[in-house]
C-alpha cells in the first residue's frame, strides 16, 4: 500500500478516486515485455510500486529528487527491489539548484512562479543514460515538472540504443512555459528520438491524435517498429 507524510495526505487521498486509470492500465501493458521501467520524478513511488508486481526478474529504477518525497518513497518500495535515486534528472550530470514545492507535487528544477510556498536546494543531477543498463526494452515514466526537454536530451543514447521503448511523458503546458519551451517543443523532441506521439485521453479512455499540445495530461511515446 502507498504511504507518505503529511504533506501527502492531499496527493494520497485523490488516489481513493482513481488516479489515472487508463495510463495505468497502458503502463502495466508495456511493462509486461520490458526488461527495464525507469520512473522518473517518482514522487512517494505509486509507478514503481506498479512496476514491481510485474515481474521478480524486471529491474526497476525510480528517481526523486525531492527529499521529502523521496524519503516516502524509500519506505514504499523497501522489501521490493526497486532502485532509488535520489537525484534530479536532467541533460547532465553536476549540482543544479532545485525548487521544492511544500505541496509535493510541483517540485522542479525549473522555476515556476505561483506554485506555492518553496524551499531553494541545491540537488545532485544526472542523466538517464548515465543510469540506464543495455536494456532491450524499456519503459519510462517521466514526470519532471517542466524538465522533460533537458531530461530526453539526457535519454537519447538509451532511447536510440533498445529495441523497444515506451515512454510516458507528462505534458503541462504552464511548467513547459515556465521553462521557455511548449508542448511543440516537447513533441518534436520525442519525434526526433523517432517515436510516434499519442495523447492519453483519461475521461475517453483513448489515444488521440492530433495532439492537443494546450491540454495538461500525459503522452505515450513509442519507438517505431
């Protein structure tokens, strides 16, 4: 069962509803044929508790930056053998100042004005590739509140590298400004890595195109066969 602390009880009690089922439901499909899930900005970890149920031989990878997520997260996956990194995902690997939302769910290295009260961090960063092993196929969740561009850019080798890969790509159009960037930006990237672009439809429980690149939601990427 998913736990945290109290500044989660918001974020934990929205779970009682149904937290995105239909990504829910495309993420269990493609981690029953990968070999590595990866999820990044991980929060208390619901995803890669998720994950972890699917297979004793599927190696798991979830990073948080956030210390006070993170450490919620250490307790919900502790017996379960999934990896946690507690360091900030982006297109290098150094120290980068972090903002960390007392919400939880807006923390970020991108700065981004009007999402509450934050504290100002200094984090270590790294890359998905300097993570990731050779995998074959790999699934990667990917919610980094307005730092998914720096964070592909970081991913390209392991990307380009499998034969399969799946990524869900949250998609919030005001973090993506706050970071000088749009939904645009964001598709052309996972397009230049040569996947194919869905937005995930929750209330139509499908996958939509054309993109609606001014709705927040999610993306499913694929690598094309």
């Amino acid at each position: 069962m998913l736990g945290g602390f109290l500044r989660h009880r918001s974020f934990l009690a929205g779970l009682d509803d149904g937290y995105e089922p239909f990504l829910r439901e495309l993420f269990d499909d493609a981690a029953a044929t990968a070999d590595l899930i990866m999820d990044v900005g991980s929060h208390t970890g619901l995803y890669a508790l998720v994950a972890s149920r699917t297979s004793p031989d599927l190696r798991v990878i979830a990073i948080e930056a956030d210390p006070y997520n993170s450490a919620a997260l250490r307790r919900n996956v502790r017996g379960t053998g999934v990896e946690v990194v507690a360091k900030a995902v982006s297109d290098r690997v150094g120290r980068s100042t972090f903002r960390q939302n007392l919400g939880t769910i807006g923390s970020s290295l991108v700065e981004r004005p009007g999402t509450g009260p934050l504290r100002m961090l200094e984090v270590e960063t790294t890359t998905i590739d300097t993570i990731a092993a050779d995998a074959r196929s790999i699934v990667l969740k990917l919610d980094v509140e307005g730092a998914e561009i720096p964070a592909l850019a970081g991913a390209v080798d392991t990307i380009r590298r499998a034969e399969r890969a799946t990524l869900f790509v949250e998609l919030n159009p005001r973090a993506l400004a706050a970071a000088g960037s749009t939904g645009a930006d964001l598709v052309r990237v996972l397009r230049e890595l040569e996947l194919d672009v869905w937005f995930i439809d929750e209330s139509r429980r499908a996958l939509i195109k054309p993109l609606d690149l001014q709705r927040k939601g999610n993306l499913l990427a694929r690598k094309r066969a």
